[in-house]
C-alpha cells in the first residue's frame, strides 16, 4: 500500500514551491485548501520528512483513508448545518422516511422541533430495489420539505441521487448521499463542488475503510463539511433488518476528526429497536442521530414499520441528553 | 414451521393426566419444571385452546425458540449467580481471558472487586483455532480462579470444554459455554443436567434465533438459570474484531425473559473500543458485561491486546452505573 | 410485497386500449417494448386474469424482479454484442483490468483472440477506494482498446462511471456498469436508454434480488440487451478477494432469462485461483466469463496478482469449452 | 503470529534425540507418526534449519495449519475408506439426510450404487436448532444404515455429536463430524484417537483457515486419515441456504494434501440447485461429493426440499464423470 505524507502550512505560505519541489519523478502531489488551511498531499512518501520554511507540520500515513484521518487534524471537526453545529453536542435529525403526505406540513415540523429535532429530514428521492416502486414525490416533495423548514426555523436534509437536479435542492441544508450511491464517485464528487455540507451514508456492503476514504472524495474537492453516516451494514444475522456496526461508530470516533452520524432506522427495521439502537449508538460516539419520523407510520408509503410517532421522539431525545450527560461525567 | 402449545399449570396441579390427554396421534408432549412451576409443552398445536383445570396459562408459541420466549413467562428471569442477581443492576464480570500467571492472585482479585466487579471471570480450558497454541491451565488455572474469588468473596466464571470435566469446575459458580460450543447440543444437555447457572455465548456463525433456542436446550432439561451472552458475529466488516450485535441485545431484551450479557472485549479486538462498546451494549439493554482484565495486558498469552487494566475497569464500572441511571429515568 | 400482472400482447394489438382500462384506481400501468413485443405491466394485480382480444399471454408475478424473470419469457435471450451471441455458447471476454500499456496494443489484440477471447475487456474508468489511486487513463484507455478491437476484429467492453461520458464511448460493443455502481439507478436509466447492451455487475453487498432487479431498471427504458455479471460478494470469509456466489448463477439461469456472466478475477484475488474458478462458474451455468488479462502482469498498475497471462488464458480457453460439452451431454 | 518448523525424519531415525536437542528454552516440541513417518514439530522457529543426521526434510511453516499443510507433504493423501480410495476419482457419497424410513432398505441402498454412489451416507443423530425438533433415529438409524451398507456392499458414513457413543459406531467406515461441531475439539480429539477415518465438514461460520486447522486437531493424534468438507458458509446472500464457498475449495487443493469433499445438499437448499452446485464444486477440484438422496423426498423428516430422487442421482454421476475428464484433459 502507497504511504502518503501531508503537510499543512503556515498561514501565509504558498504551497506552488514546495508542491513543485516534491513533485519529480513518481511522486504524485495534491494542492488544497480545507478548514482556511494550505494543504499539499505527496505520494508515495519517501519516509523522510520535508525541510522548507513555508512547513508548520507534515506527517505520514499508511492508510487508505487520508483527509478524513484525525493523523494531520486532530481536533474535531464541527460542521455547520444552517446553524446547526454538528459535532458538538448530540444533533437529532428527524422527520419521514419520504415525503408522502401534503397536510398539516407546518404543524408537523413544528412538533418535530418541540420534541426536540435540530434538523428536519425528508425523502424526495428515493432508490429503490425494483422501479416499480413509489421512487418519491421528487421536486414536489423538496418544496414540502422547505415548507417545513421555514415553519420550524429549522436546517432541512435530503437525498440527492443526481447532481442534474442540485438546482432543485436550492434550500436544501445539508445534502445527503445514500448508501446506494456510497461508492457513486461521480456523483460525489461533484455534489463536493457544490460547496454545502454533505451526510455520507456508508454502503451496506463496505467496509469501514471505504467507508472513511468516500469523505476523500469529498474533502479532495476542497469540502470539508462532511457528516460520516453508519446506518447498519448487511450481514447473515436475521435479528434485525441491517447489523448496526456500532463498533464502526467508536473507531471512527477515534481515527477521524469528521461528525458520526448514527441512523438507527434502517437497522432496526421495527419501531420497537430504534429507541435502544438509538442510544447505543449514542453510547458508542455518535454525534448526530438521524431518525425516521411519521405523523402517521401506519400509513407510510415506505418503511413505515420503521417510522417512529413525534411522541416516541420527545422520549427519545430526552434519553439521548441524558445519556450523553451521563458518559460525558 | 411447527408451533407448539405451552401450558402453566396451576400451583399443585398434576400434569400427567394433561400430558395423555394431549399426547396422542402425533402430537408430542414434554413435562417440565421450571421456576419451580409444572410446564406442559404440546406439538403441533391444534391452534385451538385446551379446556382443563389444571391449566393456569395457556400460549400458542409460533417460533424456533420456545422456553426461552417471554411469550409464556412475562417477567424478567433473574440468575442467582453465586449470591450476586443477574438481571436487577448491571453485573459486571471481569477477569482475564486465560489464567496465565501464578503471583498476587489475591491482590489482583481485590483489585477487581473494588474496581467494580461483581463476578471474576478467568480461562483455564482455552479452545484456540489450532491444537499447538496455549489451551490454557486447565486444573491449575481453576484452582487459581477459585482463590481470586474466595481471596474476594466473589463469585466465579470459566468457560467448560467438556463435561467430563465437570468435577474439575466445583466451586465455579457460572458455567461457561463458549462460542465454539454454542450449538454442541450434547455439552448443553450434559450440562444444564448439573443445576448450576449457564452463560450460554452466541455462536460467532449462529443467527439471533439459533442463539435463543441454545437456551431451550438447556431449559428442557428443567435448568432455568441460563444468562445468554452476545459477543459479536463475523461479518464482512474490518473495523473490528467481530461485529458486536447491539440489536439482537435490544431483540433479546423484548423477546426473552433471560438475561442478556454482552461480551465487549473479543468484538473489539482493541483495548480502546472496549469502553465505548460496553456502554453500547449497556444503551442496549444488556444486564451483565463480560469484560477481561488483566494485571499486566502486554504480557497475556492469549488476546493480550484486547484486555484492559484495573484502572480502565474502574472508570468504566462508573459510566455503566451513571449510564444505566441516566436511561432508566 | 406488491404482485404484478404482465400482459404480452399480439403482433398488431395496441397497448393503449388495454392499457386505459386497467390503469384505474390505484393501479399503475406501464407500457413498454421489448423484444419486439409489446408488453404492459399493471400493479398491484388483482389475482384475476382480464379478459381482452389484444392479449396473447398473461401471468401473474410476485417478485421483485419483473422483467428479467422467465415468468413471462421462457426462452433464453440471446444479445447481441457486436456480432457475439452471448447466451448460447460460453463466451469469453478477455483483456486487461485496467488499460495501463501503450506498447504493442495490436499484437496483445491478436494474442487474445487466438487464445480464444471472443470479446476484449479494457478498463479506462477505474472507481478506486481512494481518490488519489490511479483512476484510470480515461480516453486514452478508451482509444486504446477499440484499436484493440479493430486490429483483432473482436468486440469491446469497457465500464462506464457517468452518463457524461457516453460520446466518448462511442465504439465500445458492451457497455459495463461496475459493482460500486449497481445501484446507480440513474446511471443504469441514462445508459440504457443509449440502446446498445449493457452488462451488469452485482453489487457486492446485493443480495440475488437486488441484482436480478437492477435488469428491470434497464429493461424498464426499452433496452433488454442486459447480461447479468456475478463477480464476487462480501462475506467474513477468508479464502478469497471476494465469495463467488456459485448458487446465484445457477438460480439466475433458472429464473431469468437473461445471459448469465461470471468474473472469476475479482473473488479469486490470485491468478492460481482464476482457472478452477472459471471452470466452476461455467460448470453452474455461466454463460459468458470476464477475465482479467495482462501482457505483463506484473507491471500492471491495478489487480495485478489477479491477472492471469495469454498462455493462461488458452489453457482456460480449451478446458472451458471441453467442460461445456462434458455437461451438455 | 508463531512460526512452526516441520522435521520429517528418515525411516529408522529415532525423533527423541532431536526432540530432546530441540525442546529448550521456549521452545514446544511436539512427536507424531503419519503416513508411516515419524515427524517432529518445533516452535517458535528460530528461523535456522537444524542440522542432525535423522532428518530427512524439513521446512518452516508460517500458517495457523501446519499438519494439513501441502508445505511438508506435497503428495496428495488418499484416503482409504472402507476400500473406497478417496482423492483419487471423484467419490460419490450418497443417502438420506437422516435415516426416517424402515422399509424397502436393501433395495434403496442396491438403487443408490447402481445409480453411482461408492459410499452410503445416513444421519442418525442430527443436531438441530430447536430440542424439540425431530433428532434422528439414533443407534435404530444406525443398524439401518449398516444393513443398507451390507445389502450393497459400499462403505458408510454417518455423524457422530459425541464421543460416548463410539461403540454404536462400529461398522461405520467413515465418521462425520458436522458443521455445528467443527470446533468442538474435544470431539475432534476423542473421535481422531478411534483411527478410523474422518469427514470434516466447515462450520458454517468459520474462516478457511479455522476450517483447515480443525484437520491440525484429528492429525495430532496421529491419525491422517482425514477428508476436509465444504458445506456452505452463512452471508447475507439470500440466493441460496447457505453460500457454497468454491474458492476455499479450490484454494484447499492448492494449499491441503488432503481430499476435499463439498456437500452441496445444504447449501443449493432446493432440489433444481443441487446438480449444477455439485458440478460446480467438481470443476472447482473437490474429490468428493455428498449429496443428499431420498427414496421419497416429500416424505422427509428433514430438510426434504433440498433430497433428490435416486434418479436425479444417476444423472448426477454420469455429468460428474465427464466433467472430470473433460477437466482432466
């Protein structure tokens, strides 16, 4: 495996020299700037350290996930969703599954945010396995989600399956990336340039490596506000619908700097789990909870076995804070 | 799937006289004691109600795993392990993975006590992957982990191979079937025939059901006190050891009324993960935790690299109790 | 799970007759052509068969996959690759994992072909782990191959990442959608819609269904020139890159109708393991094999242990087409 | 991990002298007799070959299976089963999957050899997930699979759960160790000290490594009469009952000198996926073959879906015997 050795710069430094230094024969080099810093990646790293005056640290590292690694940044890093600073406390992102329902919309959103919801989510688009299937209600449900976001004065967060349509997720907050697409580069990359932040779900067949190096995809376009998503992977347990690889959660705590979302939803796969896995996902590390909230779950048009009332969420994110409280001692 | 009709009889009903009634045609009948009331296991069920007075309850069970099941016994089992209730508060059982060293045994089993634990856990019969590694100390590491828990007053834990050594493991207060053995249905019954409590591991290959259906091998051999214990599946996954299951712990939990031990230490691999693992667990509803700890980790024979110190134990017994409180309210 | 009702209608019936009647209510209706017949679909079915002079054939699915299943079309389809029957003998697609040479491209063309390649792969667009991995030449890599088609008068194949690209894949026979993007359901949207066919590699965290699936997504927008490719999935097993799933092929070529491939480079990982893994897909039922295929194996810059040589890929060549009429007999 | 040094010494060397020479310090030695030769093994190895005038070969070996390791034994081992040599032709072992029928034995068992069988097989003990689930017909299932082994003069074989019941054992020439036993090494250890020869078959969720060191356990009790088997690992694939691992056959010929049998009754699950999963393991290199065969399948106490009929079995045998020679070539 290639070693690559990154260098942050000092504030006023131009990285052109030192990137043309490094640069000769098979040495590949990467200029960037994330969180106001000069960057330059190098690779393969000889294993020497650089001497140049324009250097205020440089480290190597041996690992398929470089950007994302807490090796060069060790403090963690908050992202700012519309006002919301994930990474600091523990965020709750709620809302349905999909948008399937055009009534009360103001009222819903402002329960979610009495029950104690930072971020609302929605589904407009929606992959599914077969296409056939109710794929989502597409613009019209993006308009509903921005209703509810300007009646709860709260960040909103959606699916994006095509960057053809970023223009229709114009007030859109936070912009997710869905397991299906978790190794879609293309769409990554350019959703990336788009500059807003980003939730990476992980691929329900990736490992927790790939998972970390799809943030690379994103921070190597100069992004740097990326939210890192586990929502269970596939295993051949029957317990529950997906694995909720909790211990994913805790490395991930300590070998990045970037926010870990935890979505129990998927994984629970019933009402029932997702109180627990929610709070285990909270005990794990987890910095942000995405979970899946209906006005109704009984007549969800997906997953609604899954879907959780606004009661059950004023409950939950109760224990959340305390939990948290309580580890935090 | 074949169901099954159980029977709680009343306080000193016979169940003989049920037992022919039912068992007729190819309808199979078990009698049982459990939790010192008379059982009566019918299959196939008829689907329909039995009419006789001796009956108390009477439960159709549609599942692989019958005495097990909550279905027919609503309330919490609670495991009597030496004096110390599994089931109640979080028991934690710690101790090192093999018995590999003879000085201060004492001391170390002070240590641990005042740390937090309620049980010592300790190896002496190691099943290891190939027959030229350390199988552990056999006798001479039980006669150790006895003086741990009488220098302590604790009660003990050490995981049986076969028993033909049963004799060997007098004093040891928890019997331990390991996640190789988990489906030697012959060491289950052979076993659970002793009386003493069980602490039956999930197979790393087993799914949620044929875990839960462990139990009814030894229940059916009228031995109650059984505590199963989740520690991680295979899976896919790189980020640990094995993948730990928090959901079939939250599943477990709403399915059974046995208690459910979480072994944090072999998914994690890692001695950093096996705090935020445990607290995982705990979220999740687990009652007791089996976690290893060594006097001296770096000199282990066997999975040093996972055992943490005394000094990690203690403030871990600390976040699990302010944990439990905080989810509890 | 919601049942489908498939209609295939007579050489000069029209669909919109039918079409109108069905589509009331909460039915959905889909017209499409494939085959050159005109087919509906109409969901959910109400388990009656409907009566109407246009309707030749009509059968009743309770699946997730509805177009690629032999429900509704007994008969092997047979697509058409640049002249190369995929579906009835095996045929081989043979050539490099990536085009990472410039030297000697007709001679290496010419070799494969008399090795017994029927088709060439080239890799130009490489989805990569990691964003600073080599990613391919892009259409350098593609220039190169088709010279490699045109030397040897054999067709092409090569993956395609984004519907951006397509113009630059003008002259490539068989377009590949990769593993990371199966579930790229708007990629395999745009892509088929370009009308040449287009093979599909499984996921490797999809399950049967989901595979089987991502044909319908294909053959939704008219295109039914689809191959399935199984290459390997995830699993907690050791032995190899990936687990060839062996019991997919053959139940996919009992219940599609679509031509089968299997990529044995992938799963085996090694080039020792290529050979026995080849023969065995084809013993299952494979109907066409992608291998990887190096002038220099060596050298090359991706998956260079899993690429076997030409003189290998004769030996293949021979033993496979032997196994063939062994089994056929 | 620890490396291990294999001596094979000359025909009338004694071992003791360089077992005596080599046992200091830390390092484990370690005398056996197989295949008529005296070995010693010595580790940790220093990393030196040992000069001494009794050693006829010797070699370093750096895996977590030494014994069933191609690294000392390059030949391939021919198991003699009841006068059946297995590893040489493909072996064909073939019967019901538990012995539930009493009647027309003789004339079922002269069907299954005409058909192509060279051994019977016959579960009479069967482990199964639930206590309450038929568990097969014990010794009376034993003495039928005898007389069917008589009445047709073929070897038999059937699975052992535990070590008491050896003596009901006698006359079966082949002991099968199941998949839910694989790493129950006390069996392992008491059943390899009978000296009759071993099936053992892959637990369901063990590694290829664990699966070829559980073949270490029964040859370190000096018996190398051992055939390894493959039977299908748990993933989340959904295809198949469990997912037939072919590469870790194939990679099994390559890296055991042992035979290696695959079992394709339990993972194809369905009858229709019992031919081509048996072909397929043939073309992958298996010596052996198990497959389940019932006089009436529908009519089976266990797993009747997946039992073919004898038949289907005739047909198996000719396809399997061209396969091989058409591979042969």
């Amino acid at each position: 495996m290639v070693k690559y050795r990154v260098f942050v710069l000092k504030g006023d430094a131009d990285s052109s020299e030192l990137a043309e230094k490094l640069g000769k024969g098979n040495v590949s080099v990467k200029k960037l700037k994330l969180y106001s810093r000069n960057l330059l990646l190098a690779w393969p790293d000889s294993g020497k350290p650089v001497d140049h005056p324009g250097i205020e640290f440089q480290t190597s590292i041996d690992s398929e996930f470089i950007l994302s690694s807490r090796e060069w940044k060790r403090d963690d890093t908050i992202v700012d969703v519309g006002g919301v600073h994930v990474g600091r406390d523990v965020t709750i992102a709620a809302g349905p599954c999909s948008i399937d329902f055009t009534e009360n919309i103001e009222e819903f959103a402002s329960q979610l945010k009495k029950a104690g919801a930072h971020i609302i989510r929605g589904g407009a688009y929606k992959p599914r396995t077969s296409p056939f299937s109710f794929q989502g209600k597409g613009t019209e449900g993006l308009d509903i989600l921005k209703k509810m976001g300007e009646a709860s004065g709260l960040p909103v967060v959606s699916e994006i399956l095509d960057s053809d349509n970023l223009k229709d997720f114009n007030g859109v907050d936070l912009l997710q990336i869905g397991s299906r697409n978790a190794q879609n580069f293309q769409l990554l990359r350019k959703v990336a340039r788009d500059g807003r932040p980003i939730l990476l779900k992980r691929g329900m067949g990736n490992t927790y490596t790939e998972w970390m190096a799809t943030a690379d995809y994103v921070m190597s376009e100069g992004n740097g506000s990326v939210i890192l998503c586990e929502r269970g992977i596939r295993t051949f347990d029957n317990a529950t619908r997906f694995t909720l690889d909790i211990g994913s959660i805790a490395r991930g705590k300590n070998e990045s700097h970037l926010p870990i979302c935890a979505d129990p939803s998927h994984p629970a796969g019933t009402r029932e789990l997702v109180i627990p896995m929610t709070l285990s996902s909270v005990a794990a590390g987890a910095d942000m909870i995405l979970v899946e909230v209906h006005p109704n779950p009984d007549l969800a048009l997906s997953d609604g076995k899954q879907q959780i009332t606004v009661r059950d969420l004023a409950k939950l994110a109760e224990s959340v804070k305390s939990l948290r409280q309580a580890i935090r001692v």
